[in-house]
C-alpha cells in the first residue's frame, strides 16, 4: 500500500474519534449548556435528538453516494460540515441557531461515518473485520477524550462554548490534512442508481443484521445517554464516581476493539457474535441488579462486550454486499441512528411509566431480539461468510 494511502487512512481513523468525541463532548457539557441558554429537561433531550437524527439523515444519504463518488471526498466534506458547525454551535446564544449548529454536527458526523467506512474496506482487501474494529477503536479512543478533554475546561471554569470552538478547529486541521491528499479507494463509475437500495431492503439476510445493528446501536447508545443518571438516582453514586464510570465503560469499549481486531482472524464472525451478546445480556442483568459500587464493574464488562459487535457487523456487510459497499454499510448504519433515537427514548417513556431500573431492563430485551435474529441467520451468514480470509496482497 503507498504512503499516501495510509496517510489518508490516518485521516479516517481521526474523523472517526472527533465523531466519538462529538457524542460524549454534548453529554459531559450539558449542565453548563443548559445552564447558560436556559433550557428545560425536553429543549436539552431536543439537541441529542437532532444530533442523532442529523447523523441518520447523512448515513443513510452518504451510503449510496459513497459507492458514485470518491469516498475520501465525502470523509472530507463531512469534516468541514462537522469543524464549521462545532464552532457555531460554541458561538450560539441563541437555542435555534444551537439546534441548526447541533444538526450540522450530526450530519458531519454522518458524512464521516458513511464515507470511511466503505473507503477502510476497500483500502484493505482480505482484513475488513481487522480493519473496522481497529477504526472503531479510534471512535473509542474519541468517545473517552471527549469527557476528560471538556471536563477539565469546565472544572478551570473555561466556557463550554470555548471547548466547542476549540473542538471545532481541530476538525477544520484534519478537513486540510485529507484535502491534501489525493489517494482513494475508486469509485464506481455511473450516475445514482436505487436499484442496490430495493434489493437490500428485499434481502432476509441483509434485513437480519440491519435489525440487530438497529437494536445493538438502541441499546449502546441509551446505557451511553443514561447510564450517570442511572447509576446516581438508583445506586446513589455521586456524579463524580458515575461520570468517571461512564468513562471507564469507553476505556473498555477501546480495549475490546483493540483486541477484536486480531481475535475476529481467528474466529467466524457468527460465533464470535453470539458470543458477546450473550455476554452483554448477563453483564447488563448485572449491572442492573448489582448493589451499590458493584454496577460500576459490570457496566464496564457491557462495555468489553458492545466493543466487538458493531465493527463486526460493518464488516460481515462489507464482505457479503461488496457490489455496492457503501449502499449497505449506508443503509445499516441508518439502522443503528433509527434504534440510536428510538430505543433510548422508548426506555425513557417506560421509567417515567414506571422506574429507571424496569426501563433500563428494556435494553435486555433488545439484546434478546438481537440474539435471536443471529440465530435465523446463523447457518446462512456462516455460509456467506468464510471462517478465514488471509490478507492478500494490498495494492
């Protein structure tokens, strides 16, 4: 593989963690955002609404698009939507232009995601799974700097807006650093064409894992956006120790993908799968039962667990669907955004119906939905799949 190559590679991997960072910047700084625009409980749940609901929008958009036209200069645009909004966002006293800037950063977020997935794959023929679990160890990595980096702005009384702005102009460096390369995966010639769209969507086995990445994404993504509330009103933690808790469930996420990406050479993705759902369904019953400080161990341990499956997933897509990869890596990261809005809201409804602990016991069930559509599909995904593809040569 040629240097510029890699280095454009490099670029992917860091938009990856600033759109880890993205997600984790907005949870940790939301007492001071709330708090300088004066917004009650419903207006704050409105901006990661829209952050997500940006996301979905772009990935769902950007999948296809990838596959007519140069996945490094959709990485790229989705770099300057996401630095030029992160920067609104910090300028904004006013909550309409902070939703207009919170939606941008989401579709940045979107591009990203959408464009170096596919562009990853293609770059590194024969090593999907090593690959998209490294990538998404960079998402990890971005996801445990986004709490440390803003919450020691905000305990030296920095602004929160100055932590956006200075956020915003380090995605703006890497947006120069990709325009200055000019290597990527090619792409396919032809003008935009939804025919791939209908035969996925028509597809048991692509619909299968679009379902369980819709679920697994619900569920990651709610234990993410609740878990320091969960962990301070039915464990009475203090938010010091439930915020450091939530980073320490990150600290595990990047562990995991640090070491999936070598463990997934040497075991069939289906198995593998299996396996770590069904470790998540035990450590999360766990967590939710488990007195007092003990949580916090096992929320860890859901994090090792979630570590592996969504890079997993990417990647079984990347190799079944290699026609068109970025219509279907598209389409079913669309599918985790759609769960990413819907679940945790879902799992919000049922505590205000009953108590934070029945609605976190939701998750549980999703994790149940997604076992047993693996199960369906297990015979057929081993199938489609080989238990092991050496790397090749890369060219």
């Amino acid at each position: 593989m040629s240097q510029r190559r890699w280095m454009i590679s490099s670029g992917a991997f860091v938009s990856m963690s600033f759109l880890g960072m993205s997600r984790t910047f907005l949870g940790t700084a939301f007492p001071a955002i709330r708090s300088s625009l004066d917004l009650t409980i419903l207006q704050a749940g409105t901006l990661t609404a829209l952050l997500q609901l940006g996301f979905t929008t772009a990935v769902f958009i950007g999948g296809p698009i990838s596959d007519i036209i140069k996945k490094s200069s959709i990485l790229m645009l989705g770099c300057l939507l996401m630095g030029a909004s992160l920067i609104l966002f910090g300028f904004s006293d006013w909550f309409w232009l902070s939703l207009m800037g919170i939606t941008f950063i989401g579709i940045g977020g979107g591009l990203i995601e959408s464009s170096s997935n596919p562009l990853l794959i293609q770059l590194f023929p024969g090593r999907e799974s090593m690959v998209m679990n490294l990538h998404h160890f960079f998402f990890a990595i971005g996801s445990l700097g986004g709490p440390l980096i803003i919450g020691a702005a905000l305990s030296e009384s920095i602004p929160w807006q100055w932590g956006y702005m200075g956020f915003g102009f380090f995605v703006l460096i890497v947006f120069l650093f990709i325009f200055f390369q000019r290597a990527s995966a090619p792409p396919k010639r032809g003008g935009f064409d939804m025919r791939p769209i209908g035969r996925l969507m028509t597809d048991k086995t692509f619909l299968s894992l679009f379902f369980i990445t819709f679920f697994n994404s619900g569920t990651q993504n709610g234990i993410c956006f609740w878990m320091v509330t969960f962990l301070k009103e039915t464990k009475d933690l203090p938010i010091a120790l439930a915020s450091a808790s939530l980073s320490l469930f990150f600290v595990c996420v990047a562990v995991g993908r640090l070491f999936s990406s070598g463990l997934i050479t040497r075991f069939h993705e289906t198995k593998y799968l299996v396996f770590l759902f069904s470790f998540l369904f035990v450590s999360l019953l766990f967590s939710i039962l488990a007195p007092g400080r003990w949580a916090i161990l096992f929320f860890a341990l859901c994090g090792l667990a979630h570590s592996g499956i969504y890079p997993s997933l990417l990647a079984m897509t990347g190799k079944i669907y290699q026609e068109a990869p970025g219509a279907a890596m598209g389409i079913l990261t669309t599918g985790g955004g759609l769960g990413s809005i819907f679940l945790p809201w879902l799992m919000s409804f049922v505590s205000q119906l009953t108590n934070l602990q029945s609605g976190f016991l939701t998750f549980e069930v999703f994790v149940i939905f997604s076992l047993v559509l693996l199960g369906i599909q297990f015979r057929s995904l081993k199938r489609l799949i080989p238990q092991y593809q050496p790397a090749g040569k890369l060219h």
